[in-house]
C-alpha cells in the first residue's frame, strides 16, 4: 500500500432539516486522540441494533463487550477508519455522529483477533468466520485484498441525513489512495444494505439468514431478509 496523509479530511457536505436548520458535516480520519471515543461510539447503539450483535449478545456480556472492545481498538489503530462529525459555524465545535470502522482485509488470511471465551463472542467469531467463506469479492474482482468495513454506525437523531452513504463515499476514496483496488464488506441489515446501494456499491453475494442461520447452527432473529456482501472497484 502506499504512504498518505493522516489523518485528512475526506469531505464536508450540508443538510436541510424538516425545520430548515442547516447540519454541516465533515468526516476525516479517525484521529489518534479520538480512537477510544470511536471505540466507545461503536460499543454504544451499535451492538444493541445490529443483527450480528444482537444475536451473539453481545450488549448483555458485559466480557463480550470487553472482548469487541479490544477487538475495535487494534482495528482502529490501523489507521483506516472514517469518523463523521456534525460542526458548528464557527468549525470548532464538533459532534461525533458517525463512524466506520475499517481494516485491510486479505485472502485466505484470516483477521488477527483474541480467541474470545465468552459465549457471545465466540458466536460472532463463528458467523464471522462462515461468511469470510464467501470469496465473491475476490473472484468477482480479481484482487487478493480489499478494504473491509468492520462496523458502521450512526448516532439515531442524525439518521435519514445519509451519513452512512456519505462514508462509504469516502471509504472508496481512502481505498483507492492507499492503493487498494476494491472496498466492500458484509452489510447485515437492511437499512445498511440501502445505504451501500446508494453509495453505488454491488452486491456480490446474498444468502437467507434462516440458510446462514443454519450454516452456523444459530438462530437469527432479524426482520432483515438476507444477508449481503457489497463491493465496489475505485481504481
């Protein structure tokens, strides 16, 4: 990969509220001193909303959450993840409103972790570890390495503003500037399947939860159809 500045602004972008306030944002690196304050965004709405977590149990182990939050910080260390920020006129007066965390994902290479021992955490390594079977975006592209979405969230009172399409934007272009050729991931719910379709993104492989559900001997239960895997090239 190659060498780049960091941490650097990715984009601003403004929207108009039913009300017509106008919400500027900005999203940027994640800078050194906010990676626990990412983290602990992640640990928040996060894990008690999102299929994967919500499954495992993670939000109700207070170990588990330990576990991911271990998990997340050797992730964001890695200097690859996105963090989107509501910001006064005057720019210095910021709110963190959303995050996407990120990492380089590569071929028959599975992710350095901790060997969880919480119930919930070795749930989620299981699933994890069925759906990296999946080698749709390596086939389908012709890579043996791609930037991976490890966890996108948005904070509730600032959702409907595509935030989340908005870094996915910005994930392809920090993709294509460290020289990988492909950004994509495993998108679980329905409202973050939209969201990659409108940032222009493919699904390249889609199962039935009840079908994934019995390939990992777990019961999901979640009123989103499929689970997908979306990619897009940004050479």
């Amino acid at each position: 990969m190659t060498s780049r500045e960091y941490p650097k602004v990715w984009s601003t972008f403004e929207r108009i509220t039913e009300d017509g306030r106008t919400l500027a944002f900005i999203i940027e690196d994640i800078p050194e001193v906010l990676w626990s304050t990412a983290v602990e965004f992640m640990l928040g709405n996060y894990i008690r909303e999102d299929v994967w977590w919500t499954t495992a149990g993670t939000a109700e182990d207070p170990q588990a959450i330990e576990e991911y939050r271990v998990l997340l910080t050797s992730i964001v260390k890695q200097k690859m993840s996105l963090a989107c920020f509501l910001t006064e006129s005057d720019g210095k007066e910021r709110k963190l409103v959303g995050v996407n965390m990120c990492m380089v994902q590569e071929k028959e290479r599975f992710v350095e972790h901790n060997p969880p021992k919480t119930k919930a955490g070795l749930l989620s390594l299981c699933m994890f570890s069925e759906a990296m079977k999946v080698t749709a975006i390596y086939d389908k592209n012709d890579v043996s390495k791609y930037l991976m979405g490890a966890g996108l969230s948005v904070s509730p009172e600032y959702r409907g503003h595509g935030v989340a399409v908005e870094l996915l934007k910005c994930r392809m272009l920090l993709a294509k500037e460290v020289g990988l050729k492909v950004t994509g991931g495993i998108f679980t719910s329905a409202s973050a399947q939209r969201s990659a379709e409108k940032a222009g993104m493919e699904c390249v492989y889609h199962i039935p939860y009840k079908q994934f559900g019995e390939q990992c001997k777990i019961d999901f239960n979640s009123t989103t159809k499929d689970l997908k895997i979306f990619a897009i090239k940004v050479e």
